[in-house]
C-alpha cells in the first residue's frame, strides 16, 4: 500500500510542476545551442552594434590553474543566431598583452591592455580601438608606464579604469610602486569621451601602505577623484578584519587633481560592518552600506544611508536603521527562531550572518537601492579508514538575498528579504547566485531554484543544488514600488536543456537581461523582456 501512495505522490508532484503557469511579466527569447572550445567561459558583453548585433567576449582559460587565458570575440545577431568566434589579438610589439578592461564611451569602443615586462621592470598600458564591422583591435597606443625598477614585486603598481556617472570622462589609475612601511602613491589620468587626455597628476596618500587599503576609486562627471579606503588603528592582520579597528575615510580631489582632501565616515553608535558608494545626478556622494555591533566585518545588524554633497564635502543626510526582530528571524525554521529569541532575551546581539554586498543602484531621482547575499563555504576533508587516503569536497552555498531602498531624502522606503537555499560542490557556485535586472520602476531577480519553492514566499525552503539537474527551475522575483514582491516561475530545466549561470548574465538593455546557459562544453544564450 505505501509503495502505490509514493508513486501516485510522484505522479502527482510532477504534473505540478509541468501544469504551473509561467510569470506574464516576462518572455523568453532562446537563441540555437552552440559548442565551444574546451575551457571557454562567457566573460562579458562588449557592445551592440547598429544592426543589433551583440558582440560577447569568452574568455579561455589555460595554464596552471588557468593563469594563461586568451580572449575570443563571437557575434550573436538580434535573433539570437551565433557566428563563430575569432581570437582577440591585444599582441603589441611581440608582447603577449593582456586584457584590463573594454569601455564604450562617446560612440566607440575601446579595450585596455597591458604587458608587464620583467626584464626592464615595465609595466606598460595600451588603448586600442575596437572595430564592430572586423572584430578586431586597433594597433595598441601607449598611454602609461609603471617603472618598478628596485622596487619589490608586490609593490611594483597596477592599473585600474572605471568612468563617470554619465559616461562623459575616463579614469586610469594606477598604484605607483613605493618603499615597504612608507606612504602609498598613486597616479591619475582623466581621458575625455574622445580618449584625449583632460589632466594628469600623482599623489602621495597621508598613509602608510600598513595602515590603508583603498576599497573602490569612483570618477565624478566634474572630472573629480573620489577613493574611498579603510584607515587601519592596528597593523595586526586579525584586527584589520575587526570594525572596532578601522574607519573609512573618503578621499577627494579637485582643481583638476592638484588638491587631496579627507573625509571621516562614521556613525556614532555602530560600527560599518561594509560600505559602497555611488555617485548620484548632481554628483554627490551615495554611502551605503551595512552596521554592525559585532566584530565580524560578515555579520550585519542594519542598513545606513549616507549623502554627501559634492561641493562641501560634508554631510548632508545620515540614516541608520537596524533590523527589527522580525525581519531577523525571517524564514528561520520554528527551532532556529526559538534559539533566537532565547538570545535576544539574554541581551545578546541579534545579527545576520555571512552576508556580502551584490550591487548598488542609483536611481534617477537620487534615491539609491542596495542588495547583499548570503554566501559561504565549507571545506570538508573526509579519510577512508581502510586505506587512509584522503578526499576534499568544496561546498558553495548562496541563499538569501536581501534588498534595501531609500528614497533620495535617505528614508527607508522598504527592507525586503528573498529567501533562496542554493548549493553545489567543487565548481566554484557556477550556477548559484542571482542576475538582476532593473524595469521602470520595477527590479527584477532571476535564479535557479528549487520547483518546490517557486509558489512559496516565506517559511523554510527547499534546497536546490545549482550544478544538478533535478528539481531545478528558474524563478522571477519582482519587487513592486511598494515593497511588496512575488515569485513565479520564469522556465523549467527541461525547457532549456541547461542550467542558468545566472552570475555570468546581465542586463542588456533597459527592459531586457541575456541569460546564459552552459552544459559541458555547449552553450545557449536566452533574452528575456520585461513587461
């Protein structure tokens, strides 16, 4: 009798599954499966040309532990049809350059390149100018040079690129090498939407390399620098990973690089457990981020908002708000709640651990909008008692994902837990995470899934393990203006053929996201349009 209630049980979840209805707030477009090389990874979108065209860059991985890679450029046409790739050739002067960065500024496009030369202690960079029509690169024109000539490796310098809110200027900076124990440099060089330098200068940090680290660097559309660090109190290396022993601070230049100020960011009774910034229309500074009371830099306990105005320097507006009891124990099973409250009753701090920053968004009206991840990993050594060799399995879990929006006077507009149990082992969470996509005034998250989960909001969920093939669907999360959301089946596993490396699609245009989908060695790309 119980073997004909599983089997009718079964029959019963899988026309579940197959008879539920799909979100009417989307549509998929899906593209011809292709084959690639051995080791090809999708890596980035390059750009879309006047005939829709959208060109991608894989990257090929190759060499111990896949130093070595090359780049390869492949066409997909607005129907999703593929042509076959040809490899990016960034060769200047016989050197093996290698890829920093692909920028589309001004109506063109344009790749960085560098070679580091370790005979003459050169680092050099390259601009090249990307043809749609050819696929190929332009001949690589020198635009900087690094000499670490005594220097020890690990100081010898770097470059970096980022570009302004509106697209209008380009920043390369570069970390010059300096003496072990002595102050950090660094040199700037703000290009114009035409490539053509607008100012250059170097600086030298008011701190030693000890006792700063430099988070993120951001470019304003003034042509300002704005870096934003963590000043260190103790050089202990535990410490540094401890919020009661570091501040972040703001650095800023103007008067076309030739003054460096700056700026304090604390809160008076939190420490920041993590911080990102972003620059809004009028080109002030967004800080955001999460608080904590905890020394854990990984457990959060609430969500600032910070404002500061871009002619002063000062701030304008600062909110912090903590996270209510409720929102903690959130999708917690009965008995992890009730090891919560008896916590909380003993006045022991109530966090959330292992969350990590994902994006932030800045909105047109100034509002801003913050997302993180819960993620970690387990290393698992297990020894077979018979012969005593021993095995390792790498365990990657992504769950919950939380989002934050403010409006732009830095109220809260709404804090919304996404409950999501995603694992795999040993391929790095390939198919784990979320790609996000942002609608009018809608914001969009799609994921693998379990199927058992896709009608259910809260409570405990159903793990899915993102690198299997069993019980897995991609799911739409949307979050409406006021908060509230829903989750609905976006396609199953079988639709497809192959899973979603949601980590590894992005956002295409203002109403569509390009997923992609990888099974040894074949790919197959989707487009999904937002209603």
């Amino acid at each position: 009798m119980k073997r004909i209630i599983f089997i009718v049980s079964i029959a019963l979840f899988s026309f579940s599954v197959f008879s539920q209805q799909k979100t009417k707030l989307a549509e998929i477009q899906w593209g011809q499966q292709f084959k690639i090389g051995k080791r090809f990874v999708f890596f980035d979108i390059i750009t879309i040309d006047e005939q829709n065209n959208i060109h991608v860059l894989y990257k090929q991985y190759s060499g111990f532990m896949g130093l070595n890679a090359k780049f390869h450029v492949a066409k997909i046409s607005s129907d999703l049809k593929y042509s076959p790739y040809k490899e990016l050739n960034l060769e200047v002067e016989g050197n093996p350059n290698q890829l920093m960065d692909i920028v589309e500024i001004g109506g063109n496009v344009y790749v960085f390149s560098s070679f580091e030369n370790t005979k003459t202690k050169e680092t050099k960079m390259y601009l090249h100018h990307y043809n749609v029509k050819t696929q190929t690169v332009s001949d690589g024109r020198e635009i900087a040079k690094l000499s670490w000539e005594g220097f020890k490796r690990r100081h010898s310098g770097s470059f970096h690129i980022t570009y302004s809110y509106d697209r209008n200027s380009v920043l390369v900076y570069y970390d010059l090498p300096y003496e072990e124990g002595k102050n950090e440099k660094f040199g700037a060089i703000i290009f114009n939407n035409q490539m053509e330098i607008l100012w250059r200068n170097e600086f030298v940090l008011p701190y030693n390399d000890e006792m700063f680290h430099i988070e993120d660097v951001y470019l304003g559309d003034n042509a300002e620098i704005f870096i934003i660090g963590k000043k260190f109190l103790e050089t202990d290396s535990r410490k540094k990973r401890d919020p009661r022993y570091y501040n972040y601070v703001l650095l800023s230049t103007s008067d076309q690089g030739n003054d460096l100020t700056q700026h304090d960011i604390m809160l008076k009774d939190y420490y920041i457990s993590q911080l990102t910034a972003a620059m809004n229309p009028n080109n002030d500074i967004i800080c955001s981020g999460f608080i904590t009371e905890k020394q854990k830099s990984s457990s959060i306990a609430g969500v600032f908002y910070i404002l500061i105005d871009d002619k002063t320097k000062e701030i304008e507006i600062e909110t912090v708000k903590p996270f209510d009891f409720d929102f903690i124990i959130q999708d917690m099973s009965e008995k992890q709640q009730k090891k919560t409250q008896k916590k909380a009753e003993k006045g022991k701090d109530i966090e959330l651990p292992y969350f990590e920053f994902r994006d932030i968004v800045v909105k047109e009206n100034g509002g801003a909008m913050i997302t993180a991840e819960k993620f970690y990993i387990k290393v698992v050594t297990r020894t077979d008692p018979r012969t005593g060799a021993t095995s390792t399995t790498t365990y990657y879990y992504y769950q919950d994902i939380i989002v934050i929006d403010f409006n732009p006077e830095g109220e809260l507009n709404y804090a919304i837990k996404i409950p999501k149990r995603q694992y795999s082992t040993d391929d790095g969470g390939f198919w784990s995470s979320y790609v996000m996509g942002v609608h009018e005034d809608k914001v969009h998250f799609i994921y693998n899934d379990n199927t058992l989960n896709i009608n259910k909001k809260s409570g405990p969920q159903a793990s899915v393990q993102t690198r299997g093939k069993k019980n897995i669907s991609a799911v739409l999360v949307t979050i409406f203006p006021d908060g509230e959301w829903n989750k609905e089946l976006l396609y199953n596993y079988k639709e497809a053929g192959y899973n979603l490396a949601p980590k590894y699609s992005m956002q295409l245009s203002a109403n569509e996201v390009l997923l992609y989908c990888n099974s040894k060695g074949v790919n197959k790309f989707g487009i999904v349009e937002f209603k």
